[in-house]
C-alpha cells in the first residue's frame, strides 16, 4: 500500500503540538516582562536594613519599566534595602497601594505621583508615621511631605530650546515660525505638561527667537497621527527646526518629512525628537533625527531608592549629584550613535 501524506492521526498530533508550541510562547512573553516582579516575602524582608515599595504603572513601557526596576535593584544593593515592586492600573489603585504600604508600616514609597490632591493627603499621612514618599513622576510637587526626583518637564524643554538655539545661530534662522514645536495635547494631564514644556522651551531659547518659535499642540487621540501632523506640517512651510515632545510624534514627524524631502531633508529640516527606541535610533543613523532625548529610566529608578534611604536618614536630597536623569542620543563624528548623560 502506498503512503501518500500524513495520517488523520499524525495530523491532530502535529496541530496539538503547534498549539502547545503557541501558548508556550505567550507564557514565557508575559514570565519575562514580570520577572522582574517577585512576590513579597516578609521573612526574606527581615534580612535587610529597608523595606522599600516601588509601585510601576501597569500601562508603562516593557524596557522603560525594565530599566527603572533595575535602577532601583541596583541601588537596593548598596544600601541593604529590600525593594517589593507592585503594579497599579490606576490611579485609584494606586492611593490603594500606597494606603496599604503606610498600614503595613514599610520604610518608604517611591511611585509616579499623577494627582496631587491625592497625593499631598497620602504623603502627609505616610510622614506622620515617618514614611517616606517620593515621587518619580513627572509632576514635581510643591510639597514638603513629598520627595520630587524625576527630571521636570520645564528642565526637558530649557536643555533642549539650549541646543536649538545653537542650531538656530548656526542655520541663522531669523523668519516667523521658523522653529516648530509639536505637543502631545489629549486631556487635562498632557496641558499642564505641555505649560510646563512651553514655559521651559521659552525660558532656554534666547530672546531674539522667542518671537520665531511656533507651538502646535496636537490631539491626535482616535486619529492617524501621520495624517494628523502632516497637514500642521503641511501649513507650517516656514518651519527650518522641528522638535517634537512626544515618541509618537517624532516618528510621525520623521517618517512625513524624510517621504517629503528625500536626500534633501539635511539642507531642508532639522529634527529633534523625544524616546529611545531602535527605530528612532536608525533614523539617527540616517541623518532624518539630529537627536533625541528621553529620561534615564535606570537613573530615575536608582535615584528614587537613594532618596527613600537619604529621607529616611533625615538627609537632605541632592540626588542631581547622584545621577544625571536626563539622555542626549546623536551620531558621533565617526558614524555611531553616541549616548550622553547629563546633569541637569
């Protein structure tokens, strides 16, 4: 009898071990982007000089994410300190954690302080019983009973309106709107953000070019974001230097003008944009980015366990000093990407 194909038998094998291969597959995606994240153990915590809570958003960047808990693990290493990272959806959830963390009596907290109404009440009430709070967020607060260490949005934008001021002198742009500006505007959040970024931007570029920059702040929340940016792009003829405060938006921003201009794109338009990501990077590569800039994930999160052990030793926090926050990425003179930390 001849043979001809597989057997109903050694098909049903084959598509169950497909299936197993699959799901295989999808676990050990959601084991590596949670194995950072260990289960508390209160007798393991007993071993050391501190037990810190580090609570991350759930919605946060996988390598962003990765990089902050490093951050924290590596400075937990040299202050004896035990760092139990939990996850928050919300931020409902997350007054919810911090809530439970003061009751259990930890010795500091350390999250992304998004409301402040809420935030002042839960530091204030975590201070009363001498716990720590600090926030990494990019909402620095005026508050005594809250420890701000994240980079503000203000610091972003003057470091950046610095270098296109340079870039400005040397282009010697001097027409209306000749420096473009796109924000990411969806809701209340991203305006407060936005004043700050504006307020920072005007505060580095010189006077002499405040009057040539031109902010567009963008909702492009349910829309194509190409679409979107192309037609500011499209009416903005004028625009020389283009910054974009947002790693949607710069690539975005990227893709429309390099389609646009070609090998022209040097003589014509000079990018600067926001996230590290590989993408961005190759664009850099490329010459379509002149830079980009982003926080220092790993930074922020080693400086938020370095503030938690100072406030909690009644030190003052000068975490500047400890680690810069603030990355710079460009092509160097010889061709590669080139990564700069600065202090700000």
């Amino acid at each position: 009898m001849k043979y001809d194909g597989m057997s109903e038998m050694s098909k049903r094998i084959l598509k169950g071990l497909m299936v197993f291969i699959v799901v295989l597959s999808i676990m050990l995606v959601y084991m590596s982007m949670n194995a950072s994240i260990k289960a508390f153990d209160k007798e393991e915590a007993k071993n050391y000089n501190y037990h810190f809570q580090v609570v991350v958003d759930k919605d946060m960047n996988k390598k962003n994410r990765e990089e902050l808990i490093d951050g924290c693990l590596d400075a937990s290493t040299e202050h004896n300190a035990y760092i139990e990272i939990i996850e928050a959806t919300d931020n409902s959830n997350k007054a919810e954690i911090v809530d439970k963390a003061i009751y259990a009596k930890v010795d500091g907290i350390a999250y992304n302080a998004e409301v402040q109404s809420v935030a002042s009440e839960l530091a204030k009430k975590a201070r009363d019983v001498d716990i720590p709070v600090v926030n990494y967020g990019m909402s620095a607060y005026n508050d005594e009973n809250i420890y701000n260490i994240h980079t503000t949005p203000y610091d972003v934008a003057k470091i950046v309106a610095l270098d296109a001021k340079k870039l400005a002198d040397k282009k010697k742009i001097i027409k209306h709107n000749s420096i473009l500006v796109f924000l990411k505007e969806c809701d209340e959040k991203d305006k407060k953000i936005n004043n700050r970024l504006v307020k920072g931007f005007l505060k580095g570029i010189s006077s002499e070019y405040k009057k040539n920059v031109k902010f567009v702040r963008v909702d492009a929340e349910g829309y194509d974001v190409n679409s979107k940016l192309k037609s500011h792009i499209n009416n903005n003829k004028n625009a020389k230097i283009v910054v974009c405060f947002d790693e949607e938006y710069t690539n975005a921003a990227s893709s429309i003008y390099s389609n646009k201009y070609k090998n022209k794109l040097k003589d014509k338009i000079t990018l600067i944009g926001y996230g590290i990501t590989a993408s961005n990077e190759e664009d850099v590569k490329l010459g379509i980015i002149k830079y980009l800039f982003s926080v220092n994930k790993h930074s922020l999160g080693y400086n938020a366990v370095n503030g938690l052990v100072a406030a909690k030793k009644n030190n003052d926090i000068d975490l500047d000093e400890v680690s810069p926050i603030f990355r710079k990425v460009k092509l160097s003179s010889k061709g590669k990407i080139e990564f700069n930390d600065i202090i700000l």
